[in-house]
C-alpha cells in the first residue's frame, strides 16, 4: 500500500464512522413512495474533512485556534493562519509521520485544498513565486505539474513558532468547551462521575531540539562483564515530558501540563489535576484517580484527600507502610474472584480461569509521610499524630502467575477496603493511560 493509499484508508478510518450514516431501506422506502433524495453528498477525503471541520467551529475550537497564531517578526504570511492549522489537522488524520508526505497527498489534493480556502490558481502555482523558475520552451509543450499552494517547510515553521504554554491553554481551553458540552449534546463527551487516571511520559528528541532538557539515567543492563562485575551504563538522554489526566471511560484527556524531560512527576502532579478539575468545572467531578508509584508524595495525596478524590497508588517496597501491610496480613477482609476466559482460536481454542485473591486493611498508621506537611523533622515531634491510611494486599492475580518472582503489591488508598476487589479493579485500569493514551499518541498521532 502506496503513501497516498495508507493517507485515504486512514482518513476512512477515522472520520467516516462520525460522518456516514448508511439507511438503505429508508432510501429505498423514500423512492418506492415517490418522494425525491434532497442531497447527495460523497464519501471521499474532501467530504469527510468539511463534516470535520464544521464540527469544529460549531463547538468553537475554530476561535482557540486562532489564538495560536503568533506574531511575526518581519512580515505578515499571505496565507491565513487557519488554513495552515486545517492542513495540519489533515496530515495527522491521514497518518502521515513526516511534513514532506503532505506534498503528493494534500497539498496537491484540489479537493483538500479548495475545501481550506486556496483557489485553482493558488493550488496549481503557489501563493508566492518564491523558488519557481521560469518555464523553458520545451516545458511549455508538457503540462505544468500541480506545484500546491504552499511548502511543507512554510507549514513546519509556522507551527514551530507556537509556544507551549500557548498550546497547553489552548488544549485546556477546549477540554472546558467540551464539558460544557455536556447539557447540550446526547450522548455526553464526559461522564457525570469520572475515575480519571494521571501519568506521565518522555518524549525524547536530540540534542538539537530547541528548548529541550537532559537527563542522566541508567540504561536498561546488558551483562556487560568486566571483572567478574556488571558494569552500569549511564545514558543522557534530550526531550521533554507531558502530564495528562484522562478519562478512560471517554477516552479523552481532562488536562495536559508540558515541560522539559528532567522535571520530576510529581513537581506537576497537583497542578495538572487542579487543571483537570478546572476544566470540568460544573458539569462533571472526578471521584478517583489512579497514579503510579512515582507520584508517591504525602502532601500530593493529602491534597487529594481533601478535594474528596479517592486515590489508588502502589505502595514502594522500601516504605514503612508497606511492611507494615504484611505484617497485618491474615486480619483484613479477604475477597477472591474467579474469570473463565478463552485462549487461542479454531481446535486450539481452551479455556483459562484467572484466579485473584487480594485482602483489604484499615486504618494503617505507618505511613508518616501521609499529611499536609509530607515527611520532615516534624514526625519526631511527641504531639505528631500520623493520619490513617487503607492498603490492599494483592495476594495472587494474573500477573503474579506470569512473574512468580515479583514482589507481592500493596496497593495504598483513602477509599474504602470494605470490596478490595474494586480498589484493585480501580489501580488496575492505570496500565489503559500507557496502553491507550500515550502509545496512540506517540505511535498513531505523531507527539514525537
């Protein structure tokens, strides 16, 4: 499948199911009692772009967009900024992962181009004379090639010149706008209770890159013998991080915060989820967010146990909780579940029943960390009091039966442990942000 075959079977694949509605019998019942089709329109590239691109400026995304433009330093573009953000858009649907792919797929597309605002004469010659050279004798026998109304370069360097913060406040600002949404539209964007997960991700880039940071970690072990010993390897590595808070019911984003790679997750963690609850504002509340281990704060949590937001993070090896956690084992409320699920296809085809046994504990008074203050000199005091906190201790589950040697989960929260099992089913449904949201965006959407 050539370039422009992949381009067309993506934007099918993306736009159609939101755009085509197929009723042959109605049609067919409408000719059978005389009654005249009004309108036809076509299925291609053009057709399902312009039902897109109404659906932008009937919510009003057509405004933010606009508010990205940045000013020139010498001369202002013939081109309007918001037909270079609409062929963008275009690139991303139709799957192309470099800017010159546009050039045989869109940017010679009439279709696509008329639909942007370029004309015939603009399409076929350019907006500019810049870089076209004089048609010799003999190239005036052959017909003039299609030349497109602008560069893949003029688009690039129009969209590198948005800054970040711009296109955080831009992101979020449509994240309100779809929320708010949610009284006028069936079936909602958001529901009315949302169990939101939050992570963060690397996006790695080169030394190069403008803007980016560096970090210095330690690459993944090879067995590098030397001495009887295993060398460690340490790697430096440019790019930049995201922090999303996301809806995995939805499969939407609530908020997103963008800085360079060596940034902690937490240094952001209160800021983007203070952000997703911004963004939500009346017409929705998130109940429950799952982290990962890497967010492990106490001021973070205890912050989030005062906005009412039921935490699920997995307890670290090394803390004091968690030993407790084993040490209480036995004395919790043990819940177990069986799932009969079917492995293989055709006479290969065999049932496998998932065994998970987890137990839950209250009241745990280990974690010193886990209060307003976070860990300090203050928990040597005689008058510190530490705060409760709940763990389940998740004693066999699926994982466990692939990776026997891993260390047994504990996993921390301020919910209740009266059903375990839905503490866990709620930290378990964190491995869809990784799964789902960052490796679509990096692999299908082009982030890198």
């Amino acid at each position: 499948m050539n370039l422009t075959q992949n381009a067309s079977k993506n934007i099918a694949d993306r736009l159609a199911w939101h755009t085509a509605n197929r009723d042959q019998a109605g049609i067919a019942k409408d000719l059978a009692d005389g009654k005249d089709i009004p309108e036809v329109y076509g299925l291609g590239e053009a057709g399902l772009f312009d039902e897109f691109f109404y659906f932008l400026d009937r919510f009003g995304f057509t405004s933010l967009f606009n508010k990205l433009e940045s000013k020139p330093k010498k001369r202002n573009s013939p081109v309007p900024f918001m037909r270079i953000i609409f062929v963008y858009m275009m690139r991303i649907v139709a799957g192309l992962h470099f800017f010159w792919h546009m050039d045989p797929v869109i940017l010679s597309s009439q279709s696509l181009m008329r639909l942007v605002g370029f004309n015939g004469r603009e399409i076929k010659e350019g907006t500019c004379n810049r870089g076209r050279k004089k048609p010799s004798s003999d190239d005036k026998k052959e017909p003039v090639p299609i030349r497109g109304p602008v560069s893949c370069d003029f688009i690039r360097d129009i969209l590198a010149s948005i800054v970040a913060p711009t296109l955080e406040k831009m992101f979020n600002n449509g994240i309100s706008i779809l929320a708010a949404h949610n009284l006028k539209v069936r079936p909602k964007f958001f529901p009315k209770t949302v169990r939101a997960l939050l992570d963060a991700s690397v996006i790695e880039s080169t030394e190069k890159c403008k803007g980016c940071g560096k970090v210095t970690k330690e690459k993944p072990p090879e067995l590098r013998l030397r001495r009887k010993r295993i060398r460690k390897v340490l790697e430096t590595v440019f790019g930049f991080k995201i922090w999303v808070v996301w809806d995995p019911n939805s499969r939407l984003p609530l908020s997103m915060r963008f800085t360079t790679i060596e940034v902690h997750d937490i240094n952001l963690a209160q800021e983007v989820v203070q952000q997703a609850i911004d963004n939500l504002g009346e017409y929705a509340r998130i109940t429950s967010l799952a982290i990962d281990r890497g967010f492990t704060d106490g001021i973070f949590l205890w912050w989030l146990n005062t906005k009412d937001i039921t935490f699920f993070i997995l307890a670290k090896a090394n803390l004091d909780v968690y030993q407790d956690a084993f040490s209480c084992i036995g004395t919790g409320n043990i819940c177990e579940r069986d799932k009969i699920r079917t492995v293989g296809a055709g006479k290969n085809k065999i049932k496998v029943t998932d065994h998970w046994a987890v137990e839950g504990l209250e009241g745990l008074t280990s974690a010193e960390f886990y209060g307003p203050l976070g860990s300090g000199s203050h928990q040597n005091s005689k008058a510190f009091v530490p705060n409760p906190i709940n763990a389940v201790v998740v004693h066999h589950d699926p994982f466990k039966d692939n990776n026997p040697d891993s260390k047994t989960m504990v996993i921390l929260t301020n919910g209740s442990v009266g059903t375990p099992l839905d503490i866990y089913d709620g930290y378990d449904a964190r491995s869809e942000i990784e799964n789902s949201l960052f490796r679509e965006a990096k692999q299908a959407w082009f982030i890198t």
